[in-house]
C-alpha cells in the first residue's frame, strides 16, 4: 500500500470545474459567431454535466438518503430536484443551437448568453450546496475503505455515462 490517504468523495466536486469549463468553451464559441463550435462545445459540456449528475443519482444520493445523512437545506431531493431543473436548462439551451453551418447571428449570440445565465446560476448554488452539505455528511460517515471503493465506483460510473451519453439526432446535417 502507499500509504496515500484515502480519496475524499468530496474530491468529486472537483468535476464541477470542468464542467464551468466546459460551459465558458460553449458559450465563447457562440461569443465567436462559431456555430460549429458552439455545438461541439454544448455536447461536450452536457455530456459531462449529465454523466455527473447520473453518477450521483445513481451511487451517492440513495446512500446519503439511507444513511440518514439529510439536513433540512440539503435532502436527497433537493438535489434530485435541481438536477431536474439542470437537465430541463439544458434541453432549452439545445433547442437554441443554430444550425453548425451559419455564423451565430448577433443578436442570437446575445441571447444564448443571457439564456445561460439561469443555468449558470443554478449550477453554482448546486455546487455550494454540495460542497456545504452533502460531501462533508459522505465523507464524514464512511470509512477510508468503504469511502475508497465508492470513489473508484462513482470514477467509473461518471466516464462510462460521459462514453455513452445519447446524442439526440440532429434536424440538420453537419
């Protein structure tokens, strides 16, 4: 053994970087005018986002439930509910793409950044949430061991759903 501390679950959140990274190459992509780029850069984006998201749903928050591990401003549906909110944000913002072989109009441009403020704002106060709450009360009641092979599982869980997220057919040719 290493002797390396055991993975914090709290060191998933760290995902939530890349996916505010990926948001800002989507949207300096519409900035641009690049339509083409825009869409790489949304799917790249939403792919990430909802395979995150799937991971927790799937291995974190029945345990954080079972485990008793809710306070009263972050429960098991709370989150479940802003993912919801994440995903309905995400299906308008696709529904706006333009076509990838036009410029992004001006005025366009403008308004899928202002569109992309909600779901910007909805990301940060989920990240704070459970980064305050549901992270810590994880970490916090499992053991090194216990806590270690869920980390790998939700690593595994998180690339697998990112590999296979379903692209919806495009109404255009690209």
């Amino acid at each position: 053994m290493s002797g390396a501390p055991a993975p914090q679950l709290a060191d998933l959140a760290g995902t939530h970087g890349e996916i505010r990274g990926r948001l800002y190459d989507w949207l300096e992509a519409v900035a641009a005018g690049d339509a083409r780029g825009a869409r790489r850069g949304f799917e790249a984006f939403d792919g990430l986002l909802r395979a995150h998201a799937a991971m927790e749903e799937e291995h974190l928050l029945p345990l954080f439930a079972a485990r008793g591990l809710e306070s009263p401003g972050c429960t098991a549906d709370i989150l479940r509910g802003e993912h919801d909110k994440i995903r309905r944000l995400l299906e308008r913002a696709r529904a706006q793409l333009p076509p990838p072989a036009e410029p992004i109009a001006p005025r366009l441009r403008v308004d899928l950044i202002f569109e992309s403020r909600n779901l910007r704002e909805v990301l940060e106060h989920h990240d704070q949430r459970e980064r305050a709450g549901f992270f810590p009360a994880l970490d916090a009641a499992l053991g090194a061991e216990e806590r270690a092979a869920l980390y790998a599982i939700c690593e595994r869980s998180q690339s697998s759903a990112a590999e296979r997220e379903p692209r919806p057919p495009s109404s255009c040719s690209s």
